[in-house]
C-alpha cells in the first residue's frame, strides 16, 4: 500500500501542464496517500494549486536523492523521461519507482 507518493514533475512548464488532469487520476487511486511534487523552482507554483497535493519540494540542477533520503516515500512516479530523475529517485532509496523504461531501466 502506498502511503506516501513523490512525484517527479516534467521540467518544462508547457509539459507539467499535460499531467495535471493524470495527477487527479493518481490522487483517486492511491487515495489516503500523502501525494507530493518535486519540481524545479521555475514551475514548483504551478503545483502548490493543484488539489490534492500535500507539497511541493524544489529541485535544482545540484539536488540529489541524498536530500530526499529519510522522507519516507513508499513510491515515486517518475513523469519526465530522463534518467537523472531516476538516479534521484533511486539514490532517495524509494522502493517502487514507476516511469518510463529506458536510460537503462527496467
């Protein structure tokens, strides 16, 4: 059961647009989840509007996993298909990672 979600926005602000109506999607199905963005400054407003999200964390180009480590997330969704986000994603030691199968991930 996921108690506790971090999702990793797209980079750009026309792209963290396009997954807001997913975002409402997600909320439905882990409902009771703590639901939290990690975006980089530039479009972290954008997501302190959204319903349903408990919080936004920034992100700069310098932020590592080693800053999110402790936070006690059980899952991240990884949006943009880079594979620093999933390096951050896993150096935070999130257990479940789900996102988009390349960069030499499985």
């Amino acid at each position: 059961m996921t108690r506790r979600l971090l999702v990793f926005a797209p980079n750009w602000l026309g792209d963290a647009v396009m997954p807001l109506p997913a975002l409402a999607d997600v909320g439905q199905h882990v409902a009771g989840a703590d639901i939290d963005i990690a975006a980089r400054p530039s479009i972290a407003p954008l997501f302190s509007m959204v319903p349903g999200i408990n919080r936004v964390v920034t992100l700069d180009k310098a932020a590592g996993g080693d800053r999110l480590r402790g936070a006690g997330y059980d899952a991240a969704l990884l949006l943009p298909n880079s594979f620093n986000v999933a390096r951050i994603a896993w150096r935070a030691g999130i257990p479940e990672r789900w996102g988009y199968r390349s960069d030499f991930r499985t």
